[in-house]
C-alpha cells in the first residue's frame, strides 16, 4: 500500500528478510515509541539475537545526547538491531563509526554519491543531515556486551518536518527524485544487511572499517567549532581519529582528543567566517 503524500510503501518484513542472506528476528512496529527501548527490552528479556526492530512511526525517537529524532509516519526507516558482541563493552569503541561507513555504502549502492560522514553518528548528502545513528549497550560482563544500534534514515519526509530539526536535513526522495527506483523495503533490507556485516567484521577488523570511514568523512583537516556545553566553544581542526573512536582535533596548534559524551561538532562553512 502507498500513502497520499507520501508515495511510499508500507514496510514488509518478508520483503526485507529477502535481502538479508542469513538468520535475523525481525520486528515490526506500526507505531511505537522507539525502536531502540523495543530492541532493548527485548534482549534484556532473552530473545533470541540478532533481533532488527522496524516501526513506521516512533513517537519518542531517540537521538544522540538526549534529543529527539523526529519520526513522522511512513516517511523514514526506523531500524534498531540487537547485537551481542563477544568482547567487553570498551573494546566497542567506534562503533558508531563502523556503523555510519555501513550506511554510506547503502546511500552510494542506490545512487546517492555524495553521502558523507560527520563524526561521531551524522551521514550526510551535500551538507545536509539524511540519517543520524544512536548505539546504546546493555548486559555487559568481562566477556560479551549487548549493543542496540539504533538508525533513522529520512526517506521521504513530509514538508511539515521542515521546521523541526535542528539543522538542514534532507530525504532520498528529495535527493533521487521521482524517477528514483529506491524502494523503501529494498533501502531497510540492504541497510540491515550491510549493519550485520559491519557487526560481524567488527572486533577483527575495526581497523580496516576506520580506514574507509576516513574517506567518507567530511570534516577531516577541516575546520571545525566543538561545542562543549551551552556556553563553551572552540574552533579547531580536525586531524584524525582513535581506534576507539575518539576524535583528533588541533586546537591552536596543539591536537587534542575528544570523544563523543564530551562535545559537539559543527563543520565551519566559508560563510561562517
């Protein structure tokens, strides 16, 4: 079924699995309040894992450092999957990173060229926010963590949306256009594919996964305002990163590091200057 306005499918679970390749649960929501608490209460309840969580409408969507990701119905891809990971929640470091080069190959896979990373969780097309990732870990012991990585990803937002977000935002809709052949269930199978993958290559390969997050990200030697709370700011360069995910910046001539809890990050345009 399509909607009026909207001019998406309805999501299909059986549609999705036909892309996955391998044994997942899957979940889906028509509406709920994030798909992350879902995932969450289920792992902590014994299902069965990997479990993906989908819902056509969040009304409490979650965001990094306590905002809200809007999530209008039958407009985006809401998918949160349930991974335990054989190692301790430290060794987790990056993930987000790993996460963000997973979607950037879906958005290149079905036309979307320019999509780009903004540490630690943003995936970008030519400036603006199209997806946005959100991990959170639970039953953690010495030897095995449980992550929930949480995406949204703006398929095709309503024009009331655009008043919002607290940044330029945009859609694969508005990026393909009408002729795009990006259906939604074919975009949510091969995003949830390529995420499995990122988790089981992960702990081996990290390394590997940072290397191409690099090529994709669009702040690296660029300049940069870190935000530190409401009052405090800084402006410096990005340099680089840590395996663990943390992020290099040189500020007035001397690099420091930072990690995600800690700032926000804002690439400077020329016309900030």
């Amino acid at each position: 079924m399509k909607h009026p306005g909207f001019m998406t499918e309805d999501l299909d679970l059986k549609e999705i699995r036909r892309y996955l390749g391998r044994d997942c649960g899957l979940v889906l929501f028509e509406k709920t309040d994030s798909t992350n608490q879902q995932a969450l209460s289920k792992a902590r309840k014994g299902q069965a894992l990997p479990l993906a969580c989908f819902a056509e409408q969040q009304t409490q969507g979650r965001g990094r450092r306590g905002k809200v990701w809007i999530s209008p119905p039958h407009s985006s891809i809401y998918l949160s999957l349930a991974w335990r990971f054989k190692v301790p929640v430290n060794e987790l470091g990056g993930l987000s990173l790993a996460i963000g080069v997973a979607v950037v190959r879906v958005l290149k896979a079905i036309g979307l060229e320019q999509a780009g990373l903004k540490w630690p969780n943003d995936v970008l097309v030519g400036g603006r926010k199209i997806a946005g990732i959100l991990i959170e870990t639970t039953q953690n012991t010495a030897a095995a963590t449980t992550a929930i990585i949480g995406i949204g990803l703006n398929f095709k937002m309503p024009q009331a949306a655009s008043q919002l977000p607290d940044q330029p935002w945009t859609d694969v809709f508005s990026c393909l256009g009408e002729a795009s052949s990006a259906e939604r269930n074919r975009v949510a199978g091969l995003l949830l594919k390529e995420c499995m993958c990122i988790c089981e290559r992960f702990v081996q390969f990290r390394d590997e996964l940072m290397v191409e997050y690099r090529q994709y990200d669009i702040c690296l030697q660029q300049p940069v305002n870190i935000y530190l709370d409401e009052a405090r700011s800084l402006q410096g360069t990005v340099t680089g990163f840590e395996a663990n995910g943390a992020i290099r910046i040189e500020v007035d001539g001397e690099e420091q590091l930072f990690n995600s809890a800690d700032i926000s990050l804002r690439k400077i345009n020329h016309a900030d200057h």
